[in-house]
C-alpha cells in the first residue's frame, strides 16, 4: 500500500544507508566506519512506508543506526522545511546537464566545505560514468554537522530528489574523502520507486554498483572492490527459515542478497555476451528510459526494461527465481572460477581462472575494449 502524499511520510522511496562493511581509504589508510562483526544494523531500510519499516525492525530487531532511520520514519519532511537563514545559500554544482543544490552547514572551515564539494563532484562522476548521464536533473544535498565520526545518507524521489547526509564532524577529511555513502545515495536516484517489498534490489544494486562505479574512474583500487564482495556475499546467502528476496527483508538479504543477485545477473549477461555488455548497459536502459528515484515502477517494469537494454531475460529470469524461494550460491566455487583468491587483508587474482575474463569484464567501462 502506497502513503498518500502529505501524510509526513513520502511515498516514494526513502532510503538511510550505512552499508555495514569496510571502508578503506584508497591511499591504503583502514578505516572501520562501521565494523564489519559489531551487530550494527543499517538505517537503510529500503522502505517507503512505516509499516514495512516496522517490519524490518522486527525482523532485524537491531537498534543502534536504525535510529536514523526512526527518526526519518518520524519527520522525513524536515529537509523540506523552509529555508534556514543561517546557513548560505546552496552551492549549484552542474554536472552533465545536472545540477546538484548543495546545502552546506553554515560555519564549515574552507577546507572542509572543499572536500565535501569534491566529494559530491567526484562521486557524480562516477554515476556519470557507469550510468551514462547524471540521473536525474536536479538534487538537492543538504549535508548536516553530525556528532561523531559516522557518515550517513538518506535519499528521497518525492515530492523531488532529495538527500540528507549527515557528516560526523569527526569523520577524518581522508575518510570523508574516500567514502562510499555518495556514490551509494546516488545510485539510488538511478532506480524508480518499487513499492514495498523490494528494497533488496535498490540496496542490491547501490551495495553493487557503488563500489564498480567508483573503481571504474580510478578512486578505488579493484582488489578492494573484490575483497569487499568476497567478505560481504556470504551474508547475503539465504538461512533457514529464507522466503526470497522479496520475503526475507533482513539486513544482510537487503543488501548482501541484492548485491549477490546483481552479481549474479552481470556474470549471467557477461557469459552471454562474450564478456562485452553486463548489468552496466541493462541499467543505462533504465535511466535512458526515463526511469529514476523520481519515478515509480513496478519492479517487473524495472527488470524488464533493463533486460529489454540488454536483450533477452537474465533479470526477470533471476528474480523468477530468487524472488520468492531460497537460492543459495557456492561463493567458494565462484570466486576460484573468476580467480579471485583471498590474500591477507586483500585479494589477488588468478588470471587463469575459467572465468577470469569476466571479473576483468566487470570492472572494465564498456568503451575500453
Ligand atoms: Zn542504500
């Protein structure tokens, strides 16, 4: 069931995101943001409606950073309230035709204000990139001063796309710098509004993309995208007790199920095309179609028009069979095959692997050969 506008809950998709998974400084520099073991539960609960969001705390029965998520369920307008004369007036950056209304807090040192402008910058470029064009025409950003050192976001389509991103105002400029939350709450723009129930896709596809957009324009080295993928997979694998995606809206089947299930439609795609096109140009069918956080879409509309810019069924075909039944996936087996192989805090690759071509594939802009 859909929120009737003006309700104080929007009814199009709401999403507070905090990937529990390592974040690395590109210069080589750990930084645990959140811990990959600490128990701590995602904000991002994938869900438009109260309800569903209640459900997925019980389900989850986390507290900690679903706080934020609590809190957006109690006044997701607040980003919508009127201007603050306080703080200076939005910074309009424009990219690719787009242009992006940075809210900045007021009383932010001239280093810091430049290393969030180069962070939102960067991290557009990277969607630019993957995605062909920015996705939609105009967002506002309202970056907030945060307590702490955690980085959050939360990213709205109506009544128009929207983020709040609070910055821990001990989050290190290096960690600031690096962080995977833009590129993650820019990935949501990039997908219509599926109603309820399947916020795995979303949150698979930000958790999958995010971390490929980025090494794609060389901010973030590829073993960490591999050795982010090999840690991470295993808890998105269905336990006992598992409906599928769409009946099992846990944490790690949210984002880790969603992120396996998007691997799982590159790889298929690659395979058929002789590793040349993958979920990169299926999605690009998406945006090129009009479709955006902006916009919403049944997810069988999503899957086929993704499938329609890739041509044939690999999407709809996987979400036949992930979406209502258990599917695990022998992560051992696959990582040997695309030569990815566990080493230290890292990986390494076997370029004689069976399939070795496609994780190359997969990290590769579509115009590089
Ligand atoms: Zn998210």
């Amino acid at each position: 069931m859909l929120i009737p506008r003006g309700n104080g809950l929007p009814r199009q998709g709401q999403w507070s995101c905090q990937n529990v998974r390592r974040l690395r400084a590109a210069h080589g520099s750990a930084t645990e943001l959140f811990p990959r073991d600490s128990g701590v539960t995602p904000a991002c609960g994938g869900a438009s409606a109260g309800a569903e969001r209640r459900r997925l705390l019980a389900a989850v029965g986390g507290v900690g950073v679903w706080m934020l998520g609590l809190q957006a369920a109690a006044g997701p307008d607040s980003s919508a309230a009127a201007p603050d004369p306080a703080r200076p007036a939005p910074v309009l950056l424009h990219k690719n035709g787009s242009t992006l209304a940075v809210d900045l807090p007021a009383a932010l040192p001239a280093a810091r204000r430049a290393i969030l402008l180069a962070w939102i910058e960067e991290s557009a470029d990277a969607i630019i990139a993957y995605f062909g064009r920015f996705p939609v025409g105009r967002v506002a950003i309202r970056i907030e001063a945060a307590p702490g050192r955690e980085i959050h976001g939360t990213t709205y389509g109506e009544p128009s796309a929207r983020m709040i991103v609070p910055v821990g105002r001990e989050a290190r400029d290096e960690v600031l710098r690096h962080s995977w939350v833009m590129t993650h709450e820019m990935v949501h723009l990039a997908i219509p509004y599926m109603g309820e129930g399947h916020g795995w896709l979303h949150e698979g596809l930000a958790s999958y993309v995010e971390p490929i957009a980025r090494a794609r324009i060389g901010v973030l080295p590829v073993e960490s995208v591999w050795r982010d993928l090999v840690d991470g997979m295993p808890k998105g694998l269905p336990v006992a007790g598992d409906r599928g995606l769409d009946g099992t809206p846990t944490w790690g089947r949210t984002y880790w199920g969603g992120a396996l299930f998007c691997l799982m439609a590159d790889l298929e795609m690659r395979t058929l095309s002789d590793t040349r096109r993958g979920l990169q140009q299926a999605l690009r069918a998406i945006t090129g179609a009009g479709g955006n956080l902006e916009s919403e879409w049944p997810i069988e509309r999503v899957l086929s028009v993704a499938d329609a810019g890739f041509g044939g069924s690999v999407l709809s075909g996987l979400y036949h069979r992930m979406g209502n039944d258990p599917v695990t996936v022998d992560l051992e087996a696959l990582w040997k095959d695309l030569g990815v192989i566990r080493a230290g805090d890292s990986v390494r690759f076997d370029e004689q692997a069976p399939r070795a071509a496609l994780r190359r594939a997969i990290m590769q802009a579509p115009d590089a050969g």
